[in-house]
C-alpha cells in the first residue's frame, strides 16, 4: 500500500496497527476506502497470527469521519438521483460497521483531537480507547443536517446509556477529554507525547494474553446484552469446557502452581 494511501497497515509481534493517513483533512475516510477496509476487517478473524488490532490516525486528529467534501457533489443531482447514491453509500458503510463488530479480536483505539462523524464508529466499537489531552469526540451530524450514521445510534447508548447518547447526539454536543473519559467514551487519558507509545504497550499487553480465552471472553460480552440469563451461562459454560482443552489452560494452571508468569502458547508469534 502506497503511502499516500488513505489508510496504512503494520504487521508486528500479534498487532496489526491500522493508521488512517489523510492528515491534511483531518483523516476524513473517502468512500473508496470503505470497500477495502471491510475486506480488512473480514481477514482478520481468520488470521491467528494477528491477535490485537491498533486503530490510530495521522497527525493532528483521530478522524473526523465520512468525507463531507464529497457531499459536494449531491447538490448538483436531482433528490432521487441523491437518495440512490447515499442509499449505495450508506449500504457500503453498513457492511464495514458489521466487519468491524464482528472482529473477534480486542481493538485499541488511540485517539486525539477530532472523532467525528463516521469515525465515532471507530472509537465506539473498540475494546480499549486511549485518548490524550486533545480529544474532542464530536457528535456534529447536524451540522449538515443529518442523523448520525456509522452505527453510532447503535453503540453510544450501549456505552453511555439512551439519555445520555440522546443528550449528546440531539444536542450535536463536543465532549473533551475529561468529559469523555467521565462517562466511558475512553478507558484512559495520557499526554499527547505519550499517546501512542501508551496505545502499543496496551495493544501488546492484550496480544500476550491466551488468544482463545480473549475471544471466547470478547463475544460473550458481545452477546450478553441480547441473551436470557439462562442462555448466557450456558454459553459461559460452553466456552469453559472449550478452553480447558488448550495448551493455554494447560500452561496457565502450570505457571499459577509454580508462581511464575504465564506464556500462553498462542501469544506466541506464528
């Protein structure tokens, strides 16, 4: 992949760092980005050698999402030549939203300055969100006179709760670092010099974790909203008895009776 690509990809020690690489724009997506990008994120699950995913943006901004610069061009059609195209787009942007939950990996989201728009999705769907001081999670849909997309009125109120996802989206609210990290948009602040050297050893904590445990722990979280209490103990119990079959089992008992640091065999690079 080029460099002037609109986003790079860096494969090392289990991390597959994506960096969105639009920095003069503000690391806005353009929509021949979303195809390839579902194609990442549909490959990532069948990888075992790649055991966290590391989202980050160039320069200045984490990402502000769709690129409204190409909106532009909707002024110009009739409105049903409009509504067929961001039907199209919209389509588009819904199966990279679905690739991207269903990454059965953790994901780390490193963000500063802006998170807007389309690019909320990224941070919102993330297991671990690293901020720093600048961060402005930016909830502006309004601004051109639209709903939020990207899956936002799907995760904000998982994460904050339907009030308060309410509040912030019909009030077209700018939420800073504080408040972020106050109502659990972001897992942690750091200074902006220390943000992406925070976001790696994060990312690298998780990919010495036992991979099936990880998981199997990520989707019963992911399902436990959804199930009845019935079926999700069964699904706990299910993946117990998987995951007592491994190596990982295996070298953990081992390590706790010997009091020593576990290294899980699936942490190790394939």
């Amino acid at each position: 992949m080029s460099e002037d690509a609109p986003f790079l990809v860096d494969r090392a020690d289990g991390v597959l760092t994506l960096s969105f690489n639009r920095p003069a724009l503000g690391n806005a997506i353009p929509q021949e980005a979303v195809a390839p990008l579902v194609e990442l994120f549909t490959s990532i699950n069948g990888d075992l050698s790649v055991r966290v995913l590391l989202i980050r943006g160039e320069g200045a901004h984490f990402s502000a999402g769709g690129d409204v610069r190409s909106f532009a061009r909707a002024l110009e059609q009739s409105v049903e030549a409009r509504r067929a195209d961001f039907t199209s787009r919209l389509d588009a942007v819904r199966r990279m939203v679905e690739a991207y939950l269903s990454i059965e990996i953790p994901v780390v989201a490193a963000c500063q300055g802006a998170v807007a728009g389309a690019g909320l999705m990224f941070a919102l769907g993330a297991d671990y969100v690293i901020a720093d001081e600048s961060v402005n999670f930016l909830f502006s849909h309004q601004r051109v006179g639209l709903p939020p997309d990207g899956g936002v009125s799907l995760l904000l109120p998982r994460i904050v709760g339907h009030r308060r996802a309410g509040e912030l989206i019909l009030t077209a609210a700018r939420v800073d670092a504080a408040e972020a990290y106050r109502i659990g948009l972001a897992t942690k602040i750091v200074t902006p010099d220390t943000l992406l050297t925070e976001a790696r050893a994060q990312a690298k904590r998780f990919g010495l974790a036992p991979a099936g445990a990880v998981r199997q722990a990520k989707a019963l979280i992911a399902s436990s909203g959804s199930q009845a209490a019935a079926a999700q103990l069964e699904a706990e119990r299910d993946a117990i008895v998987e995951a007592v079959g491994t190596a990982d089992f295996e070298e953990g008992v081992r390590a706790f009776m010997e009091k020593r640091p576990a290294s899980f065999p699936s942490a190790s690079d394939r």
